[in-house]
C-alpha cells in the first residue's frame, strides 16, 4: 500500500502523536508498504531543521502566534499531487488535516481514516486558552461527529478514548488499535546507568517519571504528594527525566520545597539512551489526566516497572490496579500520595507488580500493533471499494430510469 500520514506537525516537534507516527512509519515499511508523512514546514532561520527518514512531505506554513507551530489550509500543488497517489491516507490530527483530506481525498475515492490521539479540549485549555472557545468540548461536540461520518474508519488508542468520542456523539464506527512501543530496547538495554551518578544510594527507593515537563503532565500535583512521602521516608527519592516549558517553574517549586537533595532533573535525554535510565528506578510515577494511551506508561513496564498514576482515559486502560501498579480514582492528593507510599515500602508487592508490568507490556508490542493498524486499513480501503459500488449502482439504475422514461 502507499499510505499517507496526515499531520498538522511533526518532527522537530516532539510529543507522542510525533513519536506515534515515527514509529509507525518505521515498522509499516518493515512490511513493504510505502508511508509518507504530510505535514508543514518549520521555519526557523537560527536553526534550521533537515528531515532524518525520507518521505516527509513538507508544505509551507504559517507561524501561529508563539506555539512554534505552523499551520496552513492548503498543501502546496506538488504535496497535493502526492496525496491524491495514496491508497489510503491516516488522518493524526482533526481540525487542519482533518479538512484537508476531505478536500483533497473524499472526491477522489481515497478511503480515509483517522486516529484520535489527544483531548483536543484539555490541551487547547493548556497551549491555546485565545482559541479554547473555538476547540471547546462543546466546539468539538458538533465538528468531530459530522467530521468522522464523512471518512471511512476511526481509530482510538484506548477503550477510554473511545468512550469519550462516543460521549461527544461520535456514532461512526471505532476500532481500538492500542499506541505500539518498541519494547526490545526497553527489555534488554544495551548500557545501565549507574544511580550513584545522580547522587542516589544503592539502597534508595527511587521513583521516576520520564517525558514532556508541560502543564499538562500535572506535576505540580505530583511534587505535593511526594513531599509528603519525602518527609516520612527518608530513603525515597525523585527523579524527573525530560525537558519543556514547565521545566524552570517546577526547579523552582523544589527549591522552595527544600527538597532539592531528594526531587533531581536531568533535562533531555536522547531517547535511545532511555532505556538505560529506567532500570535505576523502583516504580514511575505519573500524576497526567489528559492523555489518551501514554507510551512512557508502556515503557516503564516493559523496563519491569510497576505504575502509579490517576485512574484516567488511557492510563486507567494500560494499567491494572493492584496487579501492575496502583491507580487512584481521581486527584485525590491523600489518597495519591498513601498509594505512594505503599509503593514505596511494600517491597514484595512493588517487585511482583513489576514482574506483572514486564508480561503486560508485551501486547503493546510495535510488532503486533502495526498488523492490527494494517488489517485496520484493509478494512477501511475494502468498506471504501463497497461503498463506492453502491454509489455506482445507484448511478446505474438512475440512468437506466433516464433511458427508459
């Protein structure tokens, strides 16, 4: 097949939806299949990026205010053309590629699907808040239903990503199709670093959390709840792996805390060399509520870790209470931080968890999850080709009514 993946950004931009994408594009031309990613152009003159895979299709865009994104309503004629040469196009973000591949696709037959990856509502109340209205649950109550009874199929991550479309109207058909991780590397990593270098004994719990440092991650709520577990147990410890605009505010928040020896920051890492990280830590810790299926989750089990986290869409689907980690229903900070605390100190229940998290991890498998996006395709390309009968058919029998009349 030559697939188009359909994009409103992607690399240098990192987040999950990008690393979605990357990967499955990776592993569909392990299969023989032909990807390219549609997408717009990053313009920044002081640093000016070169595309490392080939097939990134890259249309001029305009800048949106101080996002660093940029965006536009058309594809450039030769991005078009391009397009119009799919078998089938994967539609990642609604609101600008969305439109485009009805533009673009629908009167040409190409069949259409699209993967429901974000809480557009909860983010657009985060980066956007001069367009919140606009991308309001409310908003996407009337575009996202219209929108999907006009493509072929609609893909969610999760179960619980799924039961939110549905509650906003969404009454096309859902497949779940979970978010694949490449989990070899996060099973077996190549070189373990040493926690002694980040200032942490060998006999310390170590909790870590590992990803964005955005607004969005809620981890002002997760410092809170670990102070309170700092102060009663002096062994327990804190490491944050990433960077993003929250990273300052957050140091800072610590240094008030007085916690600097017991909460560490390593900024960005390379993302090869996170597997290596992980075997350090006892448990990850999250505290986010706005994700759909969060790959870090996934990540940290196939390392062998348990989870705590909030019980939520996408989190609440990956991980099973008491079994591979510890949800609690809700930002409760007491009930957050006493799960935390009896992650910290029942150590055979934390091993077995881990133990469990290891075998869980293996049906994210990129392996397994891109023959299920495939036979998802197949379907969307086969119901495509049925309907398109159907609308010759029609055609048919109008004009032999025609001819007779």
């Amino acid at each position: 097949m030559r697939i188009g993946m359909m994009a409103d950004f992607y690399k240098p931009h990192i987040s999950g939806v990008t690393n979605v994408i990357s990967l499955n594009k990776k592993y569909l031309e392990k299969l023989g299949h032909e990807v390219f990613v549609f997408t717009f152009s990053t313009q920044n003159k002081d640093h000016p990026y070169t595309d490392d895979e080939s097939n990134v299709i890259r249309s001029p865009g305009i800048s949106m205010l101080d996002t660093g994104f940029n965006f536009n309503v058309r594809y450039s004629q030769q991005a078009r053309r391009l397009l119009q040469s799919m078998d089938l196009v994967n539609v990642h973000h609604p609101i600008l590629s969305g439109p485009l591949a009805i533009r673009y696709c629908r009167s040409r037959g190409i069949p259409i699907v699209f993967t429901n990856h974000t809480r557009y509502d909860l983010y657009a109340q985060i980066y956007l808040p001069a367009v919140a209205d606009v991308i309001s649950e409310t908003a996407l109550e009337v575009y996202l239903p219209a929108f999907c009874r006009l493509i072929n199929l609609v893909i969610a991550p999760s179960a619980g990503m799924r039961n939110v479309l549905q509650r906003m109207g969404v009454d096309a058909e859902i497949v779940i199709v979970p978010n694949g991780v490449d989990i070899q590397p996060f099973c077996s990593p190549e070189k373990v670093q040493n926690r002694e270098d980040f200032g942490f004994k060998p006999n310390d719990i170590l909790l870590m959390y590992f990803g964005r440092l955005g607004p969005e991650k809620n981890l002002p709520f997760l410092l809170r709840s670990f102070r309170g577990v700092a102060q009663a147990y002096s062994q327990v410890n804190l490491l944050l792996i990433g960077g993003g605009p929250e990273q300052e505010n957050l140091q800072e928040m610590v240094q008030q805390m007085g916690m600097e020896s017991r909460i560490r920051f390593t900024g960005i890492i390379p993302y090869e060399q996170l597997p290596g990280y992980l075997p350090m830590a006892d448990a990850f810790v999250t505290a986010s509520i706005s994700e759909v299926h969060p790959l870090s989750v996934i990540e940290a089990m196939a390392s062998g870790l348990p989870i705590l986290g909030i019980q939520s869409p996408g989190v609440g689907d990956i991980v099973e209470d008491g079994i591979t980690g510890y949800l609690v229903d809700g930002e409760d900070l007491a009930a957050f931080t006493a799960k935390m605390v009896r992650m910290a100190t029942d150590h055979d229940k934390r091993k077995r968890m881990g133990i469990e998290a290891r075998k869980a991890a293996d049906q994210y498998a990129i392996e397994r999850t891109t023959r299920q996006l495939v036979e998802c395709y197949q379907q969307a390309i086969s119901s495509n080709a049925r309907r398109k009968r159907s609308w010759s058919m029609r055609m048919n029998r109008m004009f032999d009514r025609w001819r007779r009349s």
